[in-house]
C-alpha cells in the first residue's frame, strides 16, 4: 500500500477516533488532539491540569478506542521502582521468575507524577527512552507501541518532587487542561448522573498504529519549513541574535535540539490528519505552543510580571 493511499486511509479512521472518543469525553477537542498527536508521532505527553478534569477517564477511553492495552500507576511518595518495573521472586521450583510491573502495557497513565522520588521518576522515564527496562541484568523490551501520559496537578506543591528540566524534556507535548465552558459542563453533568452505558469501539491495532507511526515518518518535508522549526526553537534562547525582546527579558534557558525534532515529528502528523501529504509552517506553528511550553525556563521576572509561556511563544512568531 503506498503511503499516499495510508494516509488518505488515516483521515478517515481519525475521524473515526475522534466521534469514539467524544461519545465519552464532551469538549476538550484541542486536548485530545494533542495527546493523540503525541501518540501518532511515537513521543510522551503530560497533563497539565487540577483534580477532576476526567484525565483518568480520557486516557482510558483513548486506549480503548484505539484497542490498546491500558495500566493506570498511581504515583506515591513511598513507590519504588520495582513497584512499576516487576520483580524476580522464587518460585516453588525455587527458580527466580519475573513478574512484570504494570508498565508492561501500550498506554500508561502516570498519575501525578510529580509525587514520587526521583530515583522511582527516572525509573518511568527510562523505559519512555529506550522502550525496554532492565531488571536484575535482564533486558525486558516493552510492547509496541509505547505511550506514556503523565499527569501533573499544578495547585498543591507541598511533598511533591517536580520533574527536573532534562526529565520534562523526553515529553513531547506539556498539555494544559482547561475548565470546561459552562454548557460543556451542564453536558458533563447530564452524561455522568443518568444510568446510561456507552460502548467504546476498538478501531485500530497494535500493528496497525505503529504502520501508521512509520508512515508519518516517512512523509517528506521542505527544507525551508525545517529551518523554520530549528528558528523557532533557536529564538528561545535568550543568548541567540535572533531571540525577541520578550525572550531576552523574561527567558533563562530555551529549548534544545529536542524540539526541533519534536516539532517536525508533530507537524508531520498534524498534516496527515488533515491529508496533506507534506507538512507547511502552518502545522509547525500549530503544535509549537504544546512543544515549547515546558521547555522554556521563565525568570523571576516573568512570573512577577504575569507574562505567561503563550505570550513568549506568539512573540516567536
């Protein structure tokens, strides 16, 4: 099948998705896209959003619509490693078996990430790297394809261990949840207080994903779009000629390399789902608020003067 034909094919199952996933999840249409985005390009997202936004509830059904196995880790201060990877034990033929943790699955969902220690924290984050752990000497690959939505709750910071920069990096997408509109709730309100059950339908699988994954990244782009993405990320480091006023005031350290490449990837698939065969600026400057939000270090002065990440990022337009 060649690629013009997938991606045609992909337009259409897409949409398919989308109508799934909204018999469930009513608004949070730019979310969605965003962690669906993330999971067609092969990168991690994390949430960004309070208690009781349905994030547990939206992960589920996404891994359901797209016939994925699902495994939810709530994140505590006292998880260990082993907690999440598996362990060996002795079994009656006083053999060491492994018993796989839970992140032995297609999708999982981080929960509060920010609650457990590090040494658990890099654990996760390297099994999103390299898509396989290593527990007492084994190496475990991980099942295909792999997708790692981790949550944050940005209100209480008290006992929590906020990920360090070079650890937020490996997320392609930081994704803030927004209240619904007053409707979308009434909605909401309606949907999850009557006695109604609703069938999510699998409509992909596994292999299927990751043909599409492939696809995606074999769809060309133009040099100059490219070089705008590599001028975009570059502008956000305040020692760059080319980087705005705002940036130079308010900015101490821009994104790296890594989204530049985050950046293409998710242009890639923003253009595949709407059937275009190449990506433009268009789908760069779409997917760069989601990109470059958690990879720009703000000053003290930033923060006292309420300029906020989308402000910086529309300024590198």
């Amino acid at each position: 099948m060649s690629d013009v034909v997938a991606i045609q094919g992909f337009v259409t199952k897409y949409k398919e998705l989308k109508s799934e996933i909204a018999k469930v999840i009513i608004g949070q249409d730019d979310v969605v896209n965003q962690i669906l985005i993330s999971i067609f390009s092969g990168g991690h997202a994390l949430l960004i959003g309070v208690p009781g936004l349905a994030k547990t509830l939206m992960v589920n059904t996404i891994a359901s619509a797209l016939g994925l196995d699902f495994k939810r880790i709530q994140f505590t201060p006292d998880l260990m490693p082993s907690d999440i990877l598996g362990s060996e034990i002795l079994d009656e033929n006083r053999q060491f078996k492994f018993i796989k943790g839970p992140i032995f699955a297609n999708i999982i969902l981080a929960d509060e990430i920010n609650r457990t220690p590090p040494k658990t924290q890099a654990a996760l984050l390297e099994a999103m790297q390299e898509q396989a752990v290593t527990i007492a000497g084994h190496h475990y690959k991980l099942d295909l394809p792999y997708f790692v939505l981790a949550t944050q709750n940005p209100i209480e910071q008290e006992g929590t261990y906020p990920l360090p920069e070079a650890q937020l990096d490996r997320f392609m997408f930081a994704i803030n949840l927004e209240y619904p509109s007053f409707q979308e709730e009434i909605d909401v309100v309606k949907a999850t207080t009557s006695d109604s059950k609703i069938e999510i339908n699998s409509l992909f699988t596994a292999s299927e994903i990751s043909a599409y994954q492939q696809t995606i990244r074999r769809i060309p782009v133009a040099d100059n779009v490219i070089e705008y993405a590599v001028g975009l990320v570059a502008k956000t480091r305040p020692n760059n000629d080319s980087a705005p006023s705002l940036v130079k005031q308010f900015i101490d350290w821009g994104a790296g390399p890594r989204a530049s490449q985050n950046l293409i990837l998710a242009a890639k698939t923003h253009a595949a789902i709407q059937g275009k065969f190449s990506p433009d600026i268009d789908n760069v400057q779409a997917v760069a608020n989601g990109i470059l939000r958690h990879r720009i270090i703000k000053n003290y002065k930033a923060e006292a003067e309420g300029i906020s990440d989308e402000d910086i990022i529309k300024s590198l337009f």
